[in-house]
C-alpha cells in the first residue's frame, strides 16, 4: 500500500515548518480537540488519585494532607503469605479464559456468517446476546440451582447412574471450570458483534473469485474470511492482554466460598477482603495498580510481537 | 463508484451438508443462551409460591402479574426511566460523534503527535485515580446532582476508539487520495466518505456505548442527590439489593429487618425484564447496518 | 446523495431537539421534588398547637438534613405522615438525604471525604477505619453535655451502648445508639414434620444438645414430609461474607468476651482460648453433623436469603432466625403447603443446663452522630429524645395514629398503611420493648406465642464484654490478612471435614503469632478499663 502523504513536513527541525504542518492538516487536529480535552478533564485531572497507593489515606485529610508510605503498600503485597495463590489464580483463570474464550466469538461468527438465511441468523444472533444482559447476581442463582448437591438436576442425574452427588461449586477441582464456563456463556455472544462487523468490510469480491476457482466452503472461510478479521483480531487480542491479571469481580465474588480460597481468590477479591472492607483504601488501591502496571507491560509487549508479525499495532 | 450485488451462490450437496452442521451447532448454542431469559420470564409473571415449588421452570405457574405492578408502582420508576433513556440517547449521540472525531486524526499513519496521544488513551485506560478524586473533580464543575455528571466523563472510552481507529486504518487510503486530489478538506472526507463507509463500526461502537449508559448506576450512586434524578439501573438494583445489603449490615441481628423489606424472588425477576426489554430493541434496528458489499467495488471506481 | 444527508442531519436535530426539551423540562421539575421532606410543614407551623409539651414561642424552627440508608428508597406515605408529625412536635425541619442502600458505604466515604457534613449521619458500622478515622479527626460532636437533657435517651439505652460509643477511649461519647433489644435467638422448626417423627420440645423451647441432634437426625433420615423420597435436611445453614463458623456455638460456652476462670488473660473469648477446648468441641459437632449430612449440603455457597427460601420450600426443617418472623415464613409457605406449622426452639443449653448466648456486644444495631455542621446539636437530641418519650414512642413504634393505626376499644388495629411504616421505625427503640418486633397485624393466636419466645430470648442473652471495640492490633495487615484467609479457609475445611479439628491448634497458634496476641491483650486492657 502506498503510504499515504499528509501534507508532510519538509523540514522537520524547523518550528516554522512545524507550525506549516499543523496548519495545513488544522482539520485533523481541530477533531481532535474535544475528545483530548474530555480525556484530559475526566481521566487526568482525577489522575492523581492514584497516589493513594503510595500514602496511609485517610478519608478526613484528604489525599494531598496523607502522609507518604512510598513502596510500603506493595512491599507488604510481595512480602504476604497469599501473594503468590492470589497471583497464581489471578492469571490462571484469565488465561483460561483467554484460551477457551477468546476463540469462542470468533468461531460464532464465522459460523453465523455462513447463515444465508436471515430470519434464522437474526434471531440466534439475538438469542446470543442475551446472557450478556442478565446480570451475575441472576446467574449465579441458576448456576447454584442447577449444581446443588441436594436439589441440582446435575447431581440429579449423577444420582440416577447411581453416583455420589457432587458439590461442585465447593470443590476446588471444579470451581475454576465453572467460572471459565460460565464466563465463556455470558460474554461470547456479544463478543461477536465486532467480528460480525469487520467481516462486514471484507470485499465481495474476493469470495466471488474464489467460488469461480473452485474454493469450498471452509477454504473461503480459512482464505478469506479468517485474514480479513485478523486485524480486528489482534487488536483486541492486545488490549485483553492488559487484562491479564484481571478478573470479574462480581461473577467469583457471588459464587466462592472459605472453601475455594486458595483456587478462586483472586485480586480483586483479596482486596476486596484485606483492603475494602476493612477500610484499607490504600492497599486496595496498591492492588490496583499492581494489575493495571503489569497489564500495560504485557499489552506493550503484545503490541511488539504483533507489529513484528506485520498486523501492525496499536500504536 | 460500482457497487455490486453479491453473486448468489447455489448450494453443492457438500455445502448442503455443512448447512445443516452450521444451523444444527447454532441452535444447540442457542437454545443455552435462551434458557435463563425463559426462566426469568416465566418466573416473573409467576406467584411467589410457584417459583418456591420449582426455581428452575421455564414455563410459567400460577399466572401472577403482581411483581411487575409492584416494579411500577414505584414512584420513581416513571423518573428513573426517563432519566436513563436520556441519558442513553444524549450520551450515546455525543460519544459515538466524539470517537468518530477523535479515532480518524488517529487513523493517520504518520500524523505528528499521534504517539503521544495514543499513549495518553491507553496510560488512562489502565489506570484512573478513583472515586474520591473523581467526585471531587465533578463537584468542582458544578455537575453535582445533574445528569451530565452520568454523561460527560463516559463519553471517552479508549477501548471505542482504539477499535473505531483500527477500523478507519484499514479503508483503502486511494479512496481518501483521490478525494484530496480532487481538492475536498479532512473534515469533507470524514463524513462524505470515511463515515458511510463505517457504518457497521459505528453501529457497534453505538450499541456498545447505548448498552453501557443503559445499564449505568455506580456513577448514579455517588453523584446523585436527588432521587428523582436516579437512574433505571440504580432504582432496581435497589430493589434487588437492598435486602441483601440489609442482611449484611444487620450482624446477625436477624429482627431488624422488617421481612417485608425482601423482594420476592419473582420482584427481582420483573424488575431485571423491566431492564432489559428495552436495550433488546435496539440491536435489531442496528442490524441493517451490517450489511455487507458496501465496500467491494468502491476501489474500482 | 445530498437528500439522504439532510434527512439525516434533520433527523438527527429532531431528537436532539426533543431529548433538549424534555431535560430542560425535567430540570425544573426537579427543583420542586428535590427535597424528601414536605413543605406542608412550614404552613402547619404557624397555627400550630403543640400536644401538651411546653415549648417556648421564641424557639424557631430548627432545620437540620439527616443522612441515612433507610429502606426502601421511597418515602411511604406513612412515613411522611410521621415525619410530618415530629417536625410538628419539636419545631424543627428535617431534610432527609436518603443515598441508595446498597452502596451507603461508598457514600459515607465520599460524604466524609467532600466535607460538606450534613448534620445527623446514620453509622452502620462502628469498627470501620473511615468511621474511626472521622471520629478522630473531630468530624463528629462528642454529645455527653447534650445527653444530660435527654432523660427518655438515658433511660431507654443500655448503658454498654453508650461505653460502645467511647469511640476515642477517653469519656466522650460520639453518637446515639440505635438501640436494638439484646436477644439470643433460637431456630423455627417445621411442627408438622416433628408430628410425624413423633417429638415434641419442651413449653419453654429449651432442648438439650442431643435432643438438638435427635430432630435433626430424624428431620433427614425419616421422610419427615412423607412423601417417599430421601429430600429433606435437618438443619439449615448459611454463608454470608465468608463467615463459615460453628453451627452450634453457644452451647459450647462461645458467648463472646467474659471473665476467664483460668489462664494468662483476664478476660476471653473462648474462641481464642489455648486453655480451653470450648471452641474445637463446637467445631467437632458442627463437623460430626456435616459428615452426617444432617446440615444442608449446599451450605458453603448459600447466602441467607436463599438458605430462607430452601427452608420455605420444605428442603430443610430448623433454620436458626428471630421468633418475630414466623408469621411472614407462614404467609409465604401455606400456599404452596397447607399442612405448615411452625413452632420455635429458643435455645440449646448448655452443659451447665443453662441457654445462654449472644450475637452481638453493642446493644445496637448502628447509631446515629452528629457532625460539626449542626449548629444546635441540643435539638437535634431533643429530637431523639421525644421519640423515647411516651408519645413520640408511640409514633416510632406503630406509626401516627390515625394513619397507620386506629384506636378500637382499648387495641391498635392496623389499617393498610401499616405495612408501609419503615423509616420511622429505623431511627430509635427502647431497649425494654420486645413488642416493637411483634407487628401489629400479627394474627391474633399467635400473637402471644411470639411474645413468650421473644421474651425468653431476651432473658437468656449475655452481652459480650467488648463493645464492639477494635483493638489497634485489628488494622495490623498480616492479622487482617490471616483472618480474611487462612482463619476462614481452614475453619470451613475443618467443618466439612478435609481438615481434623486437631488442625485448629496450629491455626490458633498461627493466629497469636499474626497479631492475635497483641490484640488479645489490647482487648484486655480496654475491657478492663470499661469495667471499672
């Protein structure tokens, strides 16, 4: 592709050639003028929050008047008997996640992209998106009444083939798979939405071509169909990536128990415990940064190895 | 510019037989997804002592329509509404304008600046300082107790225009030269040729947006004082909540919670319809938006 | 091409134009609901006469906003009616600021944090950092001068209430308690289900701790509901905020923080004690009846409200729960089951014999401070006081009359507004009064029956020595990270028995060693200082 010429600079060292090029291209830099100003309004301004982290907050002095804890907040995070269970199923169950769940919108929208027949496609598309909607504290509700050891059908049926019924949401064999499971049902349906619109900007054409040489079914999808979405692909690929230590909070929160601790504490739930709820702020937000820290490395790694492989990256 | 119809396939007996695995793998996908919505429908219109006699039903017992009536006796359900409906329509209309103005600039491969602002999107998209310095912020300009406080700091999401600007970026950039050629502005080319051709990226960038203002509350939370100011989320997860919320607080001083104060399970069921219905209209009118073959052709011209 | 675009640009201004109105619309609607209160107040005010209380004429009206999680969030007209009535009584007005329950705390946070204080503030939970840290900081007013005139507040609160409110360890007390009447509650048992494997419980409600084990047994193992099938459970149990704990404590001796009879701290709390075993017993039975399977084997994972809902369903036949409740579990399970009866064990004794036990040591149930913007803090506890006088607990009790009630005869009846009488009755009680639990609409047989129980459950309650403190030992990570993990973690595992009781000595010690003991002896020295 012929790189596209902006009005560009010719002489780069020279402010008066800088201030050419920025008039010439005013258009783009007048666009944009308002979304920098709302970031830097509603996300900069409030930035300095994030000292909490580094101080002993207390909610009567403020954040300017606390005084400074520097590195203690995570010091002690490092130093904590849990750190390491904590961290282990923070990035396990999102790597579960990832690896079961990612592929699962794509393969949906292949599929539904190869429905021809409207009605059909419409309305499973919008059955899919319906768990979405559903919020956790429902779910959950059903996911207990369906995995109870006393009144579940699953267990139900174990009965039947004269099994032991099992509680699943109490054993830390199972609860992972349950999380991931459930996770997976919720999310893939609207997940599919920006697949289905990037294969939209796919050309015809293409497809067009390959029927008349003679490309099967799965061919067209493999040749066509999965390149087209790559870019999308890996662009969400990159910013899931900054999640990596990431997890619903909601979602485990209602389902585990004492008994589960040590397979489902995750971060957002130890701090929940250790730092929310005892008043802990700063801690709490300590934990935060931590994940939010190691998400922007890995996304920034991420971002090296796409470019590398030519998908080219966020930035 | 030619834009053409897309060939009509004629289905081979191998294709027919893929059909069938496709419609088949679908369905079975679907009819998971359905079930919890049919056991909230049903359990919604049920009595209370119909779920009670089976919480898993996906057909309805005893036909009972006192939990919705009681969702919409309250007084602020009529407000709640409102508020959230505008908020959803003002909000996604601003934002969705926003990102479009702010992800082209950003499509630009070799636009001076674009790396420091790209760094500044996703430095805020990790990290944010929290809801203290947040309310501070809103309350300094005046947006106390106003619904532009449940708009304004939304409108910007990192994540819609990375997405919108990854979409731009792959729009064959003849088209935009052969406009500049014919000597139209940036703005002209954005929305004459860049926008029509991105509908499918604004509908979903568009229903991302309208689904989160929809289902917005926690802002609500902290920077609503009135209630008549609530929003449809805030109000029923009241409803859902509270009782919970109660349970907690009471330390296991059981007595002191009047037992009226627990939705039935039926209740919390209407008011998550009472919720979702509306949000559910939406897609399908978006819908003709994905549509394809807008693009093919368009190079050829 | 042109066409379609203006038709777009004209759709668009359409709505926006439309969405304008309607906000510019609703913006000056708002002004007029903003506030909770009425404004019909102000009018009644000025021809009022006042119910035989002695008020000064040049007394103005005292406006001051209360902040509280009352639920639900709207105001019944009962409750206006109330409110109305106490501004009328005591010449004041109140603007209520009613943030959503649910996240109350977040809202107390930012409240204390924005430092625009509004003048009463509802506490719901005295041991949280923000709320010690306010009391600190001198957001809150101590109030000992203002309590000298509050005779009705003096005599109708526990007195250990008031030492729970010592809340900077000198004399000065930072709050009114919300008093809520010290009981030791039992279990509702399934009557019919006793019928049918023939036990009765004694008049009093007072079982033994086999006769405990007896229903329990039978409610599991012999078809209780007679319907043939192997479904049902004896004991029903719940999970809320990781708190996984035994069953069975209080018959164990684990009432809280009393006198030691023996060991190196004067005062215990048996769950800590290395000397006793009180607490690895209650642990044991608790585990003896898991592995049983006489407890409700979801019980790790179930919340309170589901766990009340599985007993309505006739899943589980005892479920630990206020005797006052009965009437509503009756409401929601004769429908489905016309042969429910209920009845109410009161307690499990003892091995001296006795039923004795406590749930909480503060004697309320949050408490209500007053910030530095109250201009007359001396109002506002007049306020609370007429609500514990005769007449103004009548109102908090059952609600003005004529509105939620009418006098016939000699007896309240409930009209229908009863119901909706909420606010009210959150803000004070008297510590005497077990009838404010027995609502007035409670059906006339069992009205006493609930009363008895109630009052036995009053009787055998012990408070226990710590009100409510928390020892600096508490804010100390590692304990805080000990107990929210490995304490409640290896107590679950101990109960469904991956762990043997024997593995609590280990994490006892472990418990000592993270701030256990520090906070012991900060308990101690705080108890000892109280009791003197």
């Amino acid at each position: 592709m012929t790189s596209m010429k902006i009005r560009s600079l010719q002489n780069p060292n020279s402010k008066k050639s800088l201030l050419e090029y920025i008039f010439r291209n005013k258009w783009l830099y007048i666009m944009l003028i308002p979304g920098i100003t709302l970031l830097i309004i509603f996300k900069y301004i409030p930035m300095y929050g994030i000292t909490i982290a580094f101080k002993d907050f207390n909610v009567v002095k403020g954040i300017w008047q606390s005084p400074w804890i520097g590195l203690e907040n995570f010091k002690y995070l490092f130093r904590s008997r849990d750190f390491f269970i904590v961290l282990k199923n923070s990035i396990l169950i999102s790597l579960y996640r990832l690896l079961w769940g990612f592929p699962v919108p794509i393969i949906l929208a292949l599929l539904l992209n190869e429905v021809r027949h409207i009605y059909y496609k419409k309305a499973i598309q919008t059955i899919l998106y319906l768990p979405h909607f559903i919020s956790w504290v429902v779910i959950v509700g059903i996911v207990y009444n369906f995995l109870s050891p006393s009144t579940g059908i699953v267990n139900h049926i174990i009965k039947m083939f004269s099994g032991q019924p099992i509680a699943f949401l109490q054993k830390e064999e199972y609860f992972r798979s349950i999380i991931v499971i459930t996770d997976i049902w919720k999310e893939s349906g609207w997940g599919t939405i920006i697949y289905l619109a990037a294969i939209t900007g796919i050309d015809q054409d293409l497809y067009e071509a390959a029927i008349i040489d003679g490309a099967s079914r799965w061919q067209r999808v493999r040749y066509i169909t999965l390149p087209g979405i790559m870019s999308t692909v890996v662009v969400l690929l990159i910013l899931r990536a900054g999640s990596i230590l990431k997890n619903g909070f909601e979602q485990i929160f209602l389902m585990y128990s004492p008994l589960v601790y040590d397979v489902a504490d995750v971060f957002e739930t130890y701090s929940y415990r250790v730092g929310l709820q005892e008043g802990r702020f700063s801690y709490a937000t300590a934990v935060g940064m931590f994940q939010s820290v190691v998400g922007l490395i890995l996304i920034w790694i991420t971002n090296v190895f796409a470019k590398k492989y030519g998908e080219g990256g966020l930035w | 510019m030619v834009i053409k119809q897309s060939v009509k396939r004629h289905p081979s007996n191998s294709s027919l037989l893929s059909d069938i695995l496709i419609y088949t793998i679908l369905a079975l996908i679907a009819s998971c997804m359905l079930y919890p919505f049919l056991n909230v429908i049903a359990v919604s219109i049920s009595d209370y002592s119909s779920y009670l006699e089976n919480p898993t039903r996906i057909l309805p017992g005893k036909i009972n329509l006192g939990a919705f009536k009681y969702v919409f006796s309250s007084s602020l359900i009529l407000s709640s509404y409102r508020n959230t409906i505008i908020i959803t329509i003002l909000g996604t209309l601003i934002s969705v304008i926003v990102t479009i103005l702010t992800a082209y600039p950003l499509s630009k491969k070799s636009l001076k600046g674009k790396s420091i602002i790209m760094n500044l999107l996703i430095f805020s998209m990790m990290f944010s300082g929290g809801i203290i310095p947040d309310f501070y912020l809103i309350r300094s300009l005046g947006l106390l107790d106003t619904l532009w406080a449940l708009i304004l700091p939304s409108v910007i999401s990192s994540y819609n225009i990375i997405l919108m600007k990854n979409f731009f970026t792959s729009i064959p950039e003849s088209l935009e030269e052969a406009a500049r050629i014919d000597g139209a502005s940036d703005i002209y080319i954005l929305w004459k040729i860049i926008v029509p051709l991105s509908t499918p990226i604004i509908a979903t960038i568009s229903l991302f947006v309208c689904v989160g203002y929809w289902n917005s509350y926690f802002s609500a939370v902290l920077y609503i004082r009135d209630q008549r100011k609530w929003t449809l989320q805030l109000l029923l997860r009241e409803i859902i909540l509270s009782a919970n919320t109660q349970l907690l607080n009471a330390g296991g001083n059981f007595a002191e919670l009047s037992s009226n104060n627990n939705p039935l399970q039926t209740v919390k069921y209407a008011s998550l319809i009472v919720v979702i219905l509306p949000i559910l209209c939406v897609y399908p009118f978006l819908q003709k938006y994905f549509v394809k073959g807008i693009m093919m052709g368009a190079v050829k011209g | 091409m042109i066409n379609m675009n203006v038709k777009k640009i004209l759709s668009v201004l359409l709505i926006v134009t439309f969405v304008i109105t309607f906000f510019a619309g609703c913006g000056s609607g708002n002004n007029k609901a903003s506030q909770q209160s009425n404004d019909n107040s102000s009018a009644s005010k000025s021809n009022e006469k006042s119910n035989g209380e002695d008020k000064t004429a040049a007394e103005e009206v005292y406006t001051f906003k209360m902040f509280a999680n009352f639920t639900p969030a709207e105001q019944s007209e009962a409750d206006k009616a109330f409110f109305e009535l106490v501004e009328r009584e005591n010449n004041v007005k109140i603007d209520l600021e009613i943030p959503p329950s649910t996240n109350y705390a977040e809202r107390l946070q930012i409240m204390i944090a924005g430092g625009d204080y509004p003048e009463v503030v509802l506490i719901t939970n005295s041991s949280d950092k923000v709320v010690l840290d306010a009391v600190k900081s001198g957001v809150f007013l101590p109030l000992n001068e203002y309590l000298e005139n509050a005779p009705n507040l003096k005599q109708y609160t526990y007195d250990i209430s008031w030492e729970s409110l010592k809340l900077t360890g000198d004399e000065n007390i930072y709050g009114i308690p919300r008093t809520s009447i010290a009981r030791a509650d039992g279990y509702i048992v399934r009557k019919d289900w006793l019928d049918k494997v023939g036990i009765t419980i004694p008049e009093d409600g007072a079982v033994t701790k086999e006769e405990f084990v007896q229903i329990v047994r039978a409610f599991t193992k012999e078809d209780p509901d007679g319907n043939g099938k192997d479904d049902t459970y004896g004991l029903a149990a719940s999970t809320d905020s990781g708190d996984m704990g035994p069953l069975l404590a209080w018959p164990f001796g684990i009432i809280g923080w009393q006198k030691a009879d023996n060991g190196p701290y004067e005062y215990m709390n048996l769950q800590y004690s290395r000397e006793h075993d009180n607490y690895k017993k209650a642990l044991e039975f608790t585990q003896t009846l898991w592995k049983e399977g006489l407890i409700d084997p979801d019980w790790p994972v179930t919340k309170r409200d589901v766990s009340m809902e599985r007993f309505k369903q006739g899943i589980t036949g005892v479920i630990s729960e206020f005797a006052g409740w009965i009437p509503q579990y009756l409401d929601d399970m004769l429908p489905i089951n016309p042969n429910v009866e209920l009845t109410y064990i009161t307690g499990v004794k003892n091995d001296d014999g006795i039923v004795e036990g406590g749930s909480f040591s503060t004697g309320f149930w949050g408490f209500w401070a007053i910030t530095t913007s109250a201009k007359k803090p001396e109002r506002i506890i007049q306020v609370f006081d007429w609500l514990l006088s005769d007449d103004g607990w009548n109102a908090a009790n059952y609600g003005p009359e004529g509105v939620t009630y009418t006098v016939e005869g000699d007896k309240k009846v409930a009209t229908d507004l009863y119901q909706d009488f909420k606010w009210g009755r959150a803000i004070v009680r008297r510590n005497n009064d077990p009838g404010f639990f027995v609502p007035l609409n409670t059906p006339s047989d069992l009205q006493p029956k609930l009363e008895k129980w109630i009052g036995i459950c009053i009787d055998q309650f012990v408070f226990s020595l710590d009100r409510g403190y928390r020892p600096a030992a508490a804010d100390n990570p590692e304990f805080i990270d000990y107990s929210q993990k490995t304490y409640a973690q290896t107590i679950s595992k101990i109960i469904v028995g991956e762990l043997p009781v024997s593995a609590y000595d280990e994490l006892l010690e472990g418990w000592y060693e993270n701030g256990g003991e520090e906070y012991v002896q900060q308990m101690n020295e705080y108890i000892k200082s109280m009791e003197e």
